[in-house]
C-alpha cells in the first residue's frame, strides 16, 4: 500500500510554530514508524487518508509504548 510522506507540511509548521520546546516533529512514514523510538509521553497528530487510518490506529494501539490517549474528530 503506497503512502506519501508529507514534504511541504513540516516546513510549514515550523514557520508557524518556530520551535517550541514541547513539539517535536516527526516526518517518517505512519505505518512504518517504531512507536518505542519516542521516550517519555508523546501525542499523535496526524492527517492520514482513510484508507491507512485502521492499519495506523493498529500500529499504534499494538505497540509497547502507547499514547495516554487516544481521540478522533
């Protein structure tokens, strides 16, 4: 299943943003990334087609170092 890794997004967010000491971008491919690689608590933000969405929430509620939460809109 071919994903697209956002290349404009985290330019943009850092423009807006600067650099926060709480955030820490993460540009790596959803499906792929190793949730244990975040130390400490982490939140997920993501735009994701729907077509990932479940595969992703799975990844995620699968692995060993899980948000505190998890929300949808």
């Amino acid at each position: 299943m071919p994903t697209k890794i956002a290349t404009t997004c985290p330019a943009v967010i850092s423009n807006t943003l600067g650099q926060p000491k709480n955030l820490t971008l993460i540009n790596r491919d959803a499906l792929d990334f190793k949730w244990n690689q975040i130390p400490g608590q982490y939140k997920i933000v993501a735009n994701l087609p729907y077509y990932i969405t479940a595969p992703f929430i799975r990844s995620v509620l699968e692995s060993s170092h899980k948000p505190p939460i998890v929300t949808g809109k």
